[in-house]
C-alpha cells in the first residue's frame, strides 16, 4: 500500500469512529448500564479517555482517579466513608 492508500484508509477509520461517536449518548448509556463496568465503559467513551488501569484502580488518566460504585447506597455515612477511603488509597 502506498502513502496515499494508508491515509485514505486512517481517514476513513477516523470517520467511521467519529459517526458511531456522534450516535453515543451519554446519559442513556449511564441510566441503562448495569454494573460498574458499564459505567466506566460510558465516561471512558464519552470523554476519549485512554483506557489505564493501574494497581487495580478503576481508572486512572493522568493524575484523576476515577472510582467507580455501582450499588453502592452513598446516603449512609459509613459506606460513603469506606469508599471515600478506598479512593484515597
């Protein structure tokens, strides 16, 4: 393939990937997601975020951790602790 046929093909890739964005909603994917999982697989698409999970941390982008509950009740101080906590370290 030459240089021309390569950037003709990323372009495409590029516009492919750019539609099925434009498809995505945000707010319907969080309200219809399921597990924790799910959650974090909508902000990591919302957002372009890359994709690192380092020391088994949910999701870490830079110097942002993100951590994510799923059924968690965070109304009760104690839970809310524990996970605030967990964040922390």
């Amino acid at each position: 393939m030459g240089a021309w046929e390569d950037q003709a093909k990323r372009t495409n890739n590029y516009r492919l990937h750019w539609s099925e964005a434009q498809d995505f909603n945000f707010i319907a994917a969080l309200l219809s997601a399921t597990n924790e999982e799910e959650v974090k697989a909508a902000y990591v698409r919302e957002f372009s975020l890359p994709v690192k999970t380092q020391e088994r941390h949910d999701l870490v982008v830079d110097k942002v951790l993100f951590e994510f509950k799923y059924s968690v009740k965070l109304k009760k101080i104690e839970i809310a602790a524990k996970v605030i906590a967990q964040a922390i370290y």
